[in-house]
C-alpha cells in the first residue's frame, strides 16, 4: 500500500506539468507575447482576437473529439499525442508571419490542448483516486499556473536579451517539449478497465447548470486573459506594469486551486464556485476602470486566483455528479468552455476596433461572470452541496 501511495506524487507531478505545458504554455503564452506580434507584424485587435478565437475554435472540438464513443486508443497515448501536437504547433508559431498560418496553428494548438486536459485529467484523477490520494488533484491542476508564470518569465527574459516574438514561440515550444519527455516517464502506461457508462439521475439538472455556468466563466475570464498584456502596453500610464501583469496572474493561479477546493469544503462547491465568479467578475470589471497600475495588477491577481480554481471546482464537480466514465462529462464541461472562450476574444477585438476601448466588452465579461455566479446558486441547497474530490 505504501508503494501504491508513494507512485501517487509522481503521477500527480506529471500531470502538472502536462497542464503546465499543454495549457499554461501551449494556450496562454499567446497572452504575453501578443504586443512584440503585434508591434512587430501590424495586427489589429480584430487579428488578434481571431488568432486566439482559431485557438478556441480548436479547444472546443477537441473536446467534442474527446466526447466521441468512437475514439479508440488509451488516454495516456491520447494525452502524449495531445503534449506533443501542442508543442510542435507552439514552437511553428515562430517560424512564420502568415496569417493563415497562425490561424491554422493555433487551432491546432487548441485541439491539442483540449485532448491534454481531458484526457490527462480523466486518468489522472481517477488513478489517484484509487491510490487514496484525494488532496494530489490540486497539483496536477496547478501546473497551469506554474505553466504561466514560467511563460510569463520566459518572455520577459528573451524580451531583455532583446529577442523578439519569434525566439518567444520557439524557446516556448522547446519548454513543452522537454516537459512531454517528463510526463512521458512520470505517468507510466497501465491496464486501462473500461468504466460503466454513465446513467441518468437526480444529479442531471445540476450537472446541465454546472455546464451552462461553465460556459459563462469561459466566456467571462477569456477577454482579460487575451488582452490584459496589451491593455498595459498600449496605455501609457500602465506600460511598466506589463511585465509584471502576467507573471501576476500567473503567482495566483498557481495555489488556487488548493484554496477554491478549501472553500468548497466548507461551504459547499456550488457556493464556491459562485463565489469564485464574483471574484473573477471583480478583476474583469477592474482591468478596464480608472484605477492606475495598482488596479491592474489586483485585477490580474483576481484573474489568475480564479481561473484555475473554477476549473478544478467545474471538472472534480462534474466528475462526482457522474455515475462510470467521467469522459463525457469532463469532455461537455470542456466544450462549453471551449464555446465561450472563443466568442470572447474576436467579440473584444471588433469592439475595440469600433469604439478603442476594451472597456464594453471586458463588462460585458464581468456580467456573464455574475450570471454564471447565479446560475449554480439554483440547485436546492446548495450550500450543503460538499465539494468531493474523492467520489
């Protein structure tokens, strides 16, 4: 038993860094390395919304391709396939300047990661489970934190070595590389058992609300996330807060998740999950206000000390409202995200374009934030709804 336990921490390690690669990297990089693309090639925020809207589109379908009865093969050479896809196409961003090519790139890069996140997760998970280690969840979704501060840093040294946007997608590449090779040793192949398939229920209402509000926090967090590097960058009175903002919002999403799973064991997991969304809709609202560079950097702080825990709340909650195969489940949640997340940023870019402000939209976002707060505070007593992370 003691053997079976200590195999526990080195999975829940290798799946934090398959997070921090596949999503902290592979999907969030875009964020800080924007403006030197941008500055460098001419895009407009209606380009640049569409660049990280291809990668959304991508997410979204791979996690419908994750849902699908049909896919055959084990999740551990899904979620390899899936690390290595996403760093090939992270590292080929640098490689040319074509639009279409970006576009092409980052969808791919979305589909990879969204394979990554449920399939890593789905085996994950459930081997910790069966190890007896309930609390190892948390590390293995905090590796998107750490996956963003390490992007964040990485940029802003090959920035101050005077390396432009192209180095930046090629070294990020390379990172994800290297952190394939150690989730390929840390997460051993094993004998997968089919799950029985998944019945109907009393938890089915629950679990279509969670999904819906899922979306919403797709929708609400995403605009920030693009955007908030260049709303320091291109606001005079914020530009030396743009180094600091992403690696801000990475710092806090890195311990989120142990944080959000605490309040959800004590006041229940649709609570903290609705609570999770004020605070995310707080930081959105507050990147656009008048309030200096202190504001922005509470914003990111917000940010980032949401995303994640509302993640983990949304997935391990889906998980424990599904009888069998938590694929599904895990793979709707992902695909309602996925919707969200891809309307939000060419919805900003084309609004910036017509009135020069991200102020419109960034509200807009805070108002689905507060909508998705109010939506999982429907089910009948929530608050004695217990997060757990164990069933």
């Amino acid at each position: 038993m003691l053997a079976v336990r200590d195999r526990a921490l080195p999975l829940a390690f290798g799946g934090l860094l398959a997070m921090a690669a596949a999503m902290g990297i592979g999907r969030f990089v875009y964020t800080p390395i924007l403006p030197f693309m941008a500055e460098a090639l001419g895009l407009s925020k209606s380009q640049a919304g569409l660049i990280a809207s291809a990668n959304f589109l991508g997410y979204l379908l791979g996690a419908l391709g994750a849902a699908s009865a049909r896919l055959r093969g084990s999740r551990r050479r899904w979620f390899l396939a899936g690390l290595a896809a996403s760093a090939l196409s992270t590292a080929a961003m640098g490689l040319t300047t074509s639009f279409a090519a970006f576009l092409a790139l980052r969808f791919i890069g979305g589909l990879a990661s969204a394979f990554v996140l449920v399939f890593a997760s789905a085996l994950v998970l459930d081997r910790l489970a069966a190890m007896g280690r309930p609390g190892l969840p948390a590390l293995h979704f905090a590796g998107v934190g750490t996956g963003i501060v390490f992007s964040a840093l990485l940029v802003v040294a090959l920035a101050a070595a005077g390396l432009g946007w192209r180095a930046q997608w090629l070294a990020s590449g390379a990172a994800s590389l290297a952190a394939l090779w150690a989730a390929w040793r840390l997460v051993p192949a094993a004998p997968e058992t089919a799950a029985p398939a998944a019945g109907p229920g009393r938890s089915d209402a629950r679990l279509t609300l969670l999904v819906l509000a899922y979306g919403l926090f797709g929708f609400g967090y995403v605009i920030t996330a693009t955007f908030i590097s260049t709303i320091a960058r291109s606001t005079p009175a914020l530009t030396a807060a743009e180094p600091l903002v992403w690696v801000a919002v990475g710092l806090s999403a890195a311990p989120s998740v142990a944080v959000w799973v605490a309040v959800g064991r004590r006041i229940g997991n649709e609570a903290s999950f609705a609570l999770a969304c004020l605070t995310q809709a707080a930081g959105v609202a507050l990147s656009v206000l008048p309030a200096g560079m202190a504001g922005l950097l509470v914003s990111a702080l917000l940010l980032g000390g949401t995303i994640m825990g509302l993640t983990a709340l949304g997935l391990i909650q889906a998980r424990g409202l599904t009888r069998g195969d938590p694929r599904r489940s895990l793979a709707l949640m992902t695909a309602a995200f996925g919707l969200g997340q891809m309307i939000g940023p060419s919805f900003a870019g084309i609004l910036y374009d017509l009135t020069g402000s991200f102020r419109l939209p960034s509200l807009a976002a805070a108002a689905a934030l507060v909508l998705a707060a109010g939506l999982v505070g429907l089910p009948r007593r929530p608050w004695r709804a217990k997060l757990d992370i164990e069933s």
